[in-house]
C-alpha cells in the first residue's frame, strides 16, 4: 500500500507527462502506475494538491499544477498587449508599461484576469501600468517575459 506522499508524487508526475481531464482518467492513470484508488481519494488529492484546469496547447480542458499556464488565456493576453501597450520598462521589482491613452485600466484588467505566476499585481491610470512582480522575481525577468509576448506573433 502507498501512502498518500508517493500517491500525490506520482498525481503531478502524470499529470505533467500526459493529458488527463477527469477523475475517472486520473484514477485509471494512478492504477496502471500501480497506485489503485478510489474516487473520492482521487477528489481529495486534487484538492490537496491545489490542482487547477487549464487548456493546453491543444486546447483541451486538463489537470495542471496550481499555477499552471493556460495557453487559451495567455495567447489572449499577448494579442491584447500587441495591441495595446506602447512601452515596457523596468525597475527592481516594478514593471512599467505604457498604452494608448485611455487605454491603461483595459490592458491592467486584462493581466488581471488571466494571472500569470511571475505577477502579484498592477494599479492602473489612464495611459500607464504599474506590474509588481511576485517575490523572486526581478522586474528585468517580468519585463522580458511581458516583451515575449508582445513580439510573439509580430512579423
């Protein structure tokens, strides 16, 4: 018998190797690992672990760390920062991005509502964003993922 470490373990380790949408196909993936369960220890590891549903690159529904990216979302982010912002700059750990006027609030709503993990949180004005990068995270390192998305897709 395993015990509930070894089983949660293996949970991320599948789940990063292979796409899994239910509980059903997490159970069945845990058993031929060699970690039979049932479906309410599977519903309490997911909560346990803080595991999270996000599309992948495919763009189905899967199991993903908490977290994790959700291509749909980011994809949706980077068109609205190619449209939108101006300017990305940096210090410690701030990032400065400037936008059209006006349009300052709608690109901070938007990063907002589709959380990244290097970000903890923006304040808004008309035309300029302040991003505060999380803890570990300088605003150089922000700053050039926020740039990565802006290029993405630029010809």
């Amino acid at each position: 018998m395993s015990n509930r470490r070894e089983r949660q373990g293996a949970i991320l380790r599948l789940i990063r190797e292979q796409p899994i949408s239910t509980q059903t196909e997490l159970a069945e993936a845990l058993d031929a690992a060699g970690y039979p369960v049932v479906q309410t220890t599977v519903s309490r590891d997911i909560h346990e672990l803080g595991l999270v549903k996000v599309r992948d690159a495919r763009g189905r529904l899967v199991y993903g760390p908490p977290g994790a990216v959700d291509h749909d979302r980011i994809r949706g982010l980077a068109a609205t920062m190619r449209r939108l912002a101006l300017s990305i700059e940096s210090s410690g750990n701030l990032v400065l991005i400037t936008t059209l006027s006006g349009f300052g609030n709608a690109l901070a709503e938007e990063i907002d509502r589709n959380p990244h993990p290097m970000i903890l949180g923006t304040v808004a004005g008309d035309n300029t964003i302040l991003v505060v990068a999380r803890e570990g995270t300088s605003g150089a390192e922000l700053r050039d993922e926020l740039k990565a998305h802006l290029l993405e897709g630029a010809a």
